[in-house]
C-alpha cells in the first residue's frame, strides 16, 4: 500500500490548523501555497487550493496564487550588487545563478521522486506475489488435508514450500533495509547539496572584491554542481539495476513454485486413480459375497426340506405295521435321500 493516504490525512489536519491560526481568508490561502509547494511538494492550483480551504469564492485563490508566484520568483532571483560592474551584468549575473540554482534543485527532485516511485512499485509487486503465494498454498492445504496415507509426503512438501516463502519475505525484508539505505544516501546527497549552494553562496559574497575572480569562482561551482548530479545519476542507476535483479530472482522462484505445485497435483491425480480402483475391487468383492451367501441360504432351505420329508416318510411304515401286527414289532427301514 502506497503512503498517498496518509499524506492526504497529513495534509487535512495541517490546514485544519492553519485554518485557526489564520482567520482571513487571503493570508489562509497564502499559507495554504506554501504548505503545499514547500512542505508536500505539490504544485499548488487554484482548484486544489478551493478543495482544501473552501472559503471565499474561486476568484480568492486565484489571485492569491498569482501573488505567491510573483514573489517566489522575486526571492529565488539571485542578486548580484557590485559599485565597478554594470546594471546589466549585475542582472545577467543574477539570472544565471538563479538558474542554475533552479535546474540543480528540479534534476535532484525528479531524481528522488523517480527512485520513491520505483521502490513503491517494487513493494507492491512484492505485496501481491506473496498475497498470491498465501492464497494458493492456503488451497493446497485444504485439498490435501482431505487425503491420508500416500498423501502424507505431498504435506512434507508444503511444508517446504512454506519455509522458500518465509526465505523469499526475509529476501522481500532485505531489499526494502536496502531501499531504505538507498533513499538514506539520497538525503546524505541533498544535503551535501544544500551545503553546495551555500558555499556558493558566500562564494557570490566574495564577487565583489572582482569581476574576475567572481566569474571563475561560478565556474568552479557549477562545475561542482554538475559532478553532484552526475553522481546522483549514477546512484540511481545502480539501485535500478539491483532492483531488475531482485524482480529476476522473483520471477525466478515463482516459476519454481509453480512447477513443484503441478507435481504435487499429478501425484494427488495418481492418489485418486489408485482409491478409484481399490473401490471398484472392494464393490465386485461385496457382490461375490452377496451371491454366495444367497447360494448358502438356497442350500440350506433345500437341506432343512429333504430332512422333513426324510422324517415324515419313517414315521408312516411304524404306525402301519403297530396296527396289523400289535405284537410284532416292526423292521426298522433306513432310508436316504441325496441332496
């Protein structure tokens, strides 16, 4: 997440208290200018401005920006004052040194804004590969939870998983201590910047001892400011290219994520084939067992009839030959029956 919200929450409560330091309308505005230009660095318009205060009407912050323009230029205009030169080589002077003043400090903010931007992006791209990374183990982990057994050794693997994606935070952690060094060497460099206008501006003090001396002086100072921005160049190169490298290895470990996670589905697909055909044996086994116990129940019910049928017929020869012969006794007759 960007920090755009807190500068805007920052922004609101500065202008809610110049708002009650500042009761008139046009010193509120005035003020508001120069919160935005010099303390945000936001280049404040007359729309922005009405958002922010909402007093007056839109004519108010208009004038008052074109006021605080004319005196910015007023005050950033170097002035060059020396009794033996002319009024014009004063002025061209002057104008010159302003200028560069102006291009040194417009290269450096360009410089630092490119290099936030970038850092910014770097941290949200890590922020969402991570988010990503979390939301797909979090579904392997459900899926695989639901297996036991063979299943065991794809969990082992997660768990490996888990642990490259705590080594890719500390990476994630390591480049922004880096960035943050980076952006910490950017500040060592604008003040040594700042240190830089203010030997040339004692420098410009001492012009009036002599033209000459004066226009050397200026031409070892801008020299000295260009090495400064040469060398804020060069640092900015160098922390993009640590940056393309960083977003490589990324890139790098991610398609290694994903290839382990392919052959964990293909071992989970093999998992599910293999409980398939078990399932299919262990039905084609229940329905042999159910044929032969219906085949032992036919069996059985065919053996209790052949025993009735045996016990009725020796019962009726004894009760025939008891009735002819009362005192004989009857042969007794065996008989057997296959079934």
């Amino acid at each position: 997440m960007s920090d755009a919200l807190p500068d805007e929450a920052r922004l609101a409560a500065e202008i809610d208290r110049l708002k009650t330091a500042f009761p008139k309308t046009r010193e509120l505005y005035r003020e508001a200018c120069a919160l935005l230009f010099f303390r945000f660095g936001i280049t404040p318009t007359a729309n922005r401005l009405y958002q922010l205060v909402k007093r007056g009407s839109m004519s108010t912050p208009t004038q008052v920006l074109g006021e605080f323009w004319v005196e910015l230029r007023e005050k950033s205009r170097v002035r060059i004052e020396h009794p033996d030169l002319p009024a014009e080589l004063q002025a061209a002077a002057g104008e010159l040194v302003a200028t560069l003043w102006t291009r040194s400090t417009t290269s450096a903010q360009a410089a630092l804004e490119a290099l936030r931007t970038d850092a910014e992006a770097e941290k949200a791209r890590a922020r969402n590969e991570v988010a990503s990374q979390q939301a797909e183990l979090v579904r392997t982990e459900t899926a695989l939870e639901q297996r036991t057994g063979a299943l065991l050794a794809a969990q082992v693997r997660i768990q490996e998983l888990e642990q490259a994606q705590a080594a890719g935070e500390a990476t994630r952690q390591a480049l922004e201590t880096e960035i943050a060094r980076q952006q910490d060497e950017i500040g060592v460099g604008d003040r040594a910047l700042v240190q830089a206008r203010a030997d040339f501006s004692s420098e410009l003090e001492k012009l009036r001892a002599g033209a000459d001396l004066a226009e050397e002086r200026l031409r070892a100072a801008e020299k000295r400011a260009l090495l400064e921005i040469e060398r804020e160049r060069i640092a900015s190169t160098r922390l993009q290219k640590d940056l393309d490298a960083a977003a490589r290895r990324a890139e790098q470990g991610e398609t290694r994520h994903r290839e382990e996670i392919q052959a964990l589905q293909v071992q989970l697909g093999d998992a599910r084939h293999l409980a398939g055909v078990v399932e299919g044996n262990l039905e084609a086994l229940r329905s042999s067992n159910a044929a032969s116990a219906r085949e032992v129940n036919a069996l059985r019910l065919q053996l209790a009839t052949t025993v009735a049928n045996h016990a009725a017929t020796r019962k009726r020869p004894s009760s025939a030959v008891e009735t002819s012969k009362p005192r004989r006794a009857a042969p007794k007759v065996a008989t057997r029956k296959r079934s």
